[in-house]
C-alpha cells in the first residue's frame, strides 16, 4: 500500500466516512463496494467479493470494516484494475502480431498510432518508441505497454 500517497488516503478516509452511518468510523460489508465506486474504480461484484473473503449473504448485512481493513480491498481492487488495463491494451496490439511472437512490425505500430483513434504527431511516436525496436524493425509490444503504464 506504500504506493498510495496521503492525499490519496485522506481521499478516500473521506469518502469512507460519508458512508459511515454509525459515526463509529466503521461501514457495512454491503457498503464496501459503494465506497469503492465512489473513488473511480467500477470493480466487478464477483472482484468486491473475492478481496472480501468471499461473505455470505448474511454477512454482508451483519459484518462491518474500518476503514484499515477497507483499505487493502480498495487496494488490491485498484491493482487488479491496472492489471486488466495492461492485459486489454496488449490483446489489442496482439492483433498485428503476425507472427505469434509478441512483436509488431515498427513501421506498422507507427500507422497506427498516427492514423487511428486518438492520433499522435509522428513525433511523440517516435518519443514513445524511441529504444524499443530491435535491429529487424520488430517491437516488443507488452514491454512497451507495461513501460508506458509504469511511467
């Protein structure tokens, strides 16, 4: 959790105690995903309740966290949520991997990214892919996602 600033903390101990109805900084189990999709994230019901400990019905309605026991949940629903990301993004690109091997062509990645979509100017492709081409033109597509997302 060391990845979480305290501001981002502050964030959500905020949004945490608007869900408080006891003013016992406490909230129920049912209420745990509420607090998450508050925050931004939109976490599957089957993902809420897998970091949950899978509850029971009963235990949903009964159970209560604080927010030090929230704060793992949100966490590992919020990497779970980057984790997709990175795994959507490279499905995608496995489109033009022609030949199976986790690379695309330079050029063609290139087209791409100033053609469709939200097209960039050839210079910040050429920004992005700087150091990712191998001597045969071929770039490692899910290095350069995670490379990407990772900053």
């Amino acid at each position: 959790m060391c990845d979480l600033a305290e501001d981002q903390i502050a964030e959500m101990r905020d949004a945490f105690q608007l869900f408080d109805k006891t003013g016992k900084e406490r909230i129920s189990y049912c209420q745990c995903g509420d607090v998450i999709r508050a925050l931004g994230l939109n976490p599957l019901n089957a993902d809420l309740l897998k970091v949950m400990g899978n509850p029971t019905l009963e235990e949903m309605t009964t159970k209560s966290l604080s927010f030090e026991e929230f704060l793992p949940m949100y966490y590992a629903i919020a990497k779970n949520k980057d984790q997709c990301v990175v795994e959507d993004i490279v499905e995608g690109l496995r489109a033009f991997d022609k030949e199976g091997n986790g690379t695309v062509m330079g050029a063609e990645l290139r087209h791409v990214l100033c053609t469709l979509g939200e097209k960039m100017t050839e210079e910040e492709v050429e920004t992005l892919l700087f150091g990712h081409e191998d001597a045969n033109g071929y770039i490692n597509y899910e290095d350069l996602v995670r490379m990407v997302l990772n900053g």
